[in-house]
C-alpha cells in the first residue's frame, strides 16, 4: 500500500489511480495560448502533489529564465529556486489547509522570488502565483493548476495604485467613492431585476473620546478593528465601504426590513460583546446603525445615503448601540401641516406666557446637597398638558424660532434669580443664541449688570454647537465672563470637542455625557474615560458634573474618580420652578 505525506513536492509517492492523473495543458482549436500567455510574461502548470510532478506550459523555460524545463520538472525542483524568505509563503498555500469542495477547488495567489540560476545566482525575479488546488478524500490537495506572471517595479506601482483608488488605506476596505459607485451599480441591477436591498449607516461611537483619551493612533486601531469584525459577519455578495472617518456603508444584497434588523443586530453584537485590544490596552467600543430599504425608501444614490445618514441620527440620539430603520412621514404636505401647528403652538405659548421652567438638581459630591439647578424648558398647552422642550424645539430650531425661546427661557431664568437669592441655575442655549446680541443685550438689560445676579448663572452650550463656530463661540463665552457668568460645555463626549479646544473657550464646567454614565457600575472602559475626564478637567481648572447618574454604584463610583457635581434620576425628578423653596430668607 502507497502512502504520503502532506509536504508539497515529495517526490517518492506512487500515482494514487487514474481519476488522480495529471490534465495536460491544450490549446483549443486555432487559439495560441501559449503565444497569448508569453506576450504577457505569463506561463502555467499543472502539479500533481501526489507524484510531485509539474507539466508546464512549453514557454515556461523562457519566461522564468531555467534554460531546460527538467529543471523544474517537480515541485521539490521548483521549490529550490524559490528565495528562503519567501519558501514558507508558498508552502503555506498548499499545506495549511483542509478543503471538501473537489469541483471547484480552493483558489489560491502568492507573490515571491525565484533564483532562475539556481541558489548562488545573483539573478532574481518576481513572480505572481495564482490558480487553483482540488483536495483528496483527507481534504489535503492533490492537485493543482495555477499561472506564474512575471512582475516587476511598474506593476507593482500598478496594484498599489488600484489599491489606493479602490480601498481604504486604514480599513482595507472601499473608499467613499467605490462605495457610492457601488451603491449606484445596485440600484441599477435593480431597475433591471427588482429585488430588494439594504444600504445601511454605521458610525463607531464616541471615537473623539478615545482619540482624546489615547491618541488618535489607538482611535485608527478601533476603527480597523470595528470594520473587520462587521465585515467577519456580512454575506457573501454584501459590500462595506467608509463612508467617512467613523462611518461605514454597507450594501446589503437581497434583504427586506426584517433581515436587515437581524443582520443589524449581528453588527451590533460583534461589536459590543468584546474589547478590542489596542496598543493602549483592552478598549470596548459600541456602534450605532441607520438604514434605508432600497428601491422602495429610496431610488437614488443620494437619497440613499441622505436617508441612512438621518436614520443614523435618530440612533446617535438615543445614546445606545442601536439600529433605526428610516420612517419617511407620510408625505411632504403633513409635515409642513406638523410643523405649522408645532410652530403655531409655540408662538402662542410664548405670546400666553404658557412657558414653564423645571429644575433638576446638580448635587455637589462632597456636601451631598443640590447646590446648582439645571432649568429646563417645559411648554404647557392651553388645556393644561406639558409638553417636554424635545417634542418642540427641533423643529423650532429648524423655522428659526430659537431665538424666541431662548429669550424667554432666559427672562424666566432671571425672574427665578432675582426671586430666590441662594440659587444657582444653569441654562441652556441653542446654537443661533451665540451669534444673538439681542439675547447678549437681554441678559444685560433683565439682570439689571448686577454681579450678584449674574455669578449665579451658568450658560451651557451644547459640544456640537461650540464647535460649529470656534471663534463665534469663544467671543460669546468671553463675553459671558465678563459678565460675571459662568459657562458650561453640555453632552461632552458626543461630539469631536477635544480639550484643547476646550482650553481656548476657557469653559469653567465640563459635564460629561450620560452615555457614559450609565452603564458605570458594569462598564471598566467608561470608569477609565471619566476618570481621565475628570483629572484632564481638573488639569485645566474646570468643575465636572456627570449626567445621567441613576444608582447608587454609579455615584460611588463618579465620587472616587473625583467628580464635582451629579445630575440624573437617581436624586429625583425634575420639580415645578414654582415650588421652589429659598433655603435661605
């Protein structure tokens, strides 16, 4: 009984049967395959592992430069001329795995040096390796045909440039703009054989913090790793591609609504039930997901991309790893019937004086006492229901009406100031107030300049509206502190703010992102963020507060790290302005 062994090119193994007999390379008909081969430097071969013989192609000789074809007329021949380096490459290919498919065969590519001349030549050239091997009943090849192309410095330039236009260089995956060609090459193989497809928006949360905390090599590192863990989990047939520095595209092929909900929460899973190891150590990271169905949300490359991107906000905004599937309105007329009735409903609380401010408690970690208030905007309707400032204020900030609130807002703040002299209340402000000298002439003219009124106000300026305009920012912020107030970064964390520019808006707070709040007790990787948070603040001399503080865990916790004040359910709901108690007369 014959035997062998699993080492390509063992010459002293006996043919195993006629159904395992090499297949000699043919020309078929007048087709000079040989001449077409060799005007490419190109040549190929037939290998039965199995008696370590290679049937070459007649040009072999000339194209690899060996003089006599019985030079390399088995795989151990072969192998001589192969540079030591680049021997394991090659080995690897036929030696390092186990296959079933005895139809099609494992595909195969390798690039290395051969030594025409033999080992002591200084001559080299560069070859590519690519084709095909078919395994026995054990699974290791028996069999293989494959071309060798010689290479040289042009074509190499020539695949690393196809790279470079195709790929991108962190990720390894499609560049913005293969990927919305891809996109639009969907959608017309879908003009031509409906079905329907997925195009989905994926964004790697909070990578400004960890490109604060750790540098921007190790947030590069999450993003790699981010992508090669969703691409582990696509089918065969789907796409990704980034779409932009912590956004991915992916095309999802042949997927309705519901399998692009499973296949969501696949991405979301791989994700988010491991740490990602980094040169800074051991990181978690969470993604967040829109997606549009397409053709049937969207025929368009553009309105594609538009839709998934807004579905990708209405995730980021929940402030969770999650998946939101796009919801258009039912049509253009009943959103402009929504937002005229929201914009009616505001200018006449505003003209009934049916503004309300609540409060929420600031608690200082060291006297365990609310010592500052956050003022928060309520709108009461004329039968009596509160609505909350999020049912009504996008749409406000959308037809320009911020301003409006803001000023109000603030009228009713300075009221509150002036009524109870132990209170400290923070209010927010939009983006459009920064640039508003109306609201700056406001403030002045309601607070009377007087410094006892204004010390006891803090202004919080959302992280993505600080960053829109650097320098319009920074005068509002200097004007503030000349004024006497102080001023607030709100949601930090959730945006791309880094403390540098945080040091040029000469902030006094910092209050850090409830995302990473909430889950403080379970989560080591958000105890080191806020940690580091908390002592960068205090490097810079500013107070932090955590938001969204809602156990008892999280608050010892937040006290260990150092943290300043507190805010969150844990110290109770927000209360009525109006039932407010000085604790002071």
């Amino acid at each position: 009984m014959t035997s062998r062994t699993n080492v390509p090119g063992n010459e002293q193994v006996a043919d195993p049967g006629a159904d395992q007999k090499r297949e000699a390379l043919t020309e078929s008909g007048n087709l000079d395959l040989v001449g077409i081969l060799s005007s490419i430097e190109e040549t190929a071969y037939a290998w039965n592992l199995v008696s370590g013989r290679i049937e070459w192609g007649s040009n072999a000789a000339a194209i690899l430069g060996v003089g006599d074809l019985a030079r390399i007329a088995t795989g151990a021949a072969y192998h001589a001329l192969i540079a030591p380096e680049n021997l394991k490459d090659r080995l690897q290919v036929f030696s390092g795995g186990v296959a079933t498919d005895r139809v099609r065969g494992v595909p195969y590519r390798v690039q290395y040096r051969i030594t025409p001349g033999g080992p002591r030549s200084w001559k080299t050239i560069r070859v590519e390796d690519h084709g095909r091997w078919w395994p026995g009943a054990d699974g290791h090849p028996i069999h293989a045909r494959g071309v060798i192309r010689i290479i040289d410095d042009h074509y190499l330039e020539q695949q690393r440039q196809l790279v470079r236009n195709d790929f991108d260089e962190l990720t390894g995956q499609l560049n913005r703009i293969r990927l919305t060609e891809a996109l639009g090459s969907v959608l017309g193989r879908i003009e031509r054989e409906p079905q329907s497809c997925g195009f989905l928006m994926v964004s790697v949360n909070n990578l400004a913090v960890i490109n604060d905390t750790f540098g921007i090599a190790t947030g590069d590192e999450a993003i790699s790793e981010v992508a090669r863990r969703i691409r582990g989990k696509l089918r065969g047939g789907d796409i990704i591609g980034r779409y932009a520095s912590n956004k991915f595209g992916i095309i999802m092929m042949k997927c309705g609504p519901e399998a692009l909900r499973v296949a969501a929460e696949r991405f979301l899973k791989v994700v988010r039930d491991s740490t990602i190891k980094t040169s800074a150590g051991q990181l978690s990271a969470t993604i967040s997901i829109g997606a549009v169905v397409i053709p049937h949300q969207a025929n368009s490359v553009q309105d594609a991309v538009n839709f998934a991107l807004r579905a990708l906000d209405a995730a980021r905004s929940q402030r969770i790893d999650c998946f939101v599937l796009y919801e258009p309105l039912p049509g253009g007329e009943s959103v402009r019937v929504r937002n005229r009735t929201i914009a009616n409903n505001v200018i006449e609380a505003l003209d009934d004086n049916r503004m309300r401010l609540v409060l929420q408690p600031m608690v200082s970690a060291k006297s365990g006492k609310a010592e500052i208030y956050e003022c928060l905007l309520r709108m009461e309707k004329p039968d009596g229901q509160i609505v909350p400032a999020g049912e009504f204020v996008p749409v406000a900030e959308q037809l320009g009406l911020s301003r409006l609130i803001d000023r109000r807002a603030l009228e009713l703040t300075i009221a509150l100031l002036k009524k109870h002299h132990d209170l400290v209340l923070s209010l927010n402000v939009s983006g459009l107030t920064c640039s508003d000298k109306e609201w700056i002439a406001a403030l002045r003219r309601l607070s009377d300049g007087r410094k006892d009124i204004l010390s006891r106000l803090i202004v919080e300026i959302t992280e993505t509206v600080a960053i829109e305009d650097l320098d319009q920012t920074i005068n509002f912020v200097d004007t503030l502190k000349e004024f006497g107030c102080r001023v607030a970064i709100d949601d930090f964390g959730a945006g791309y703010t880094s403390f540098k520019n945080l040091k040029l808006l000469n902030v006094d707070i910092v209050k850090i992102d409830g995302v990473f709040v909430k889950n403080l007790a379970n989560d080591s990787s958000d105890r080191i963020f806020i940690k580091t948070m908390i002592d960068l603040a205090r490097i810079f001399g500013m107070e932090t507060v955590a938001e969204w503080v809602g156990d008892e865990h999280s608050v010892k916790h937040l006290t260990d790290a150092g943290i300043d004040f507190m805010q969150g359910f844990y110290y109770g709901l927000p209360i009525d302005a109006a039932d407010y108690v000085s604790k002071k007369p």
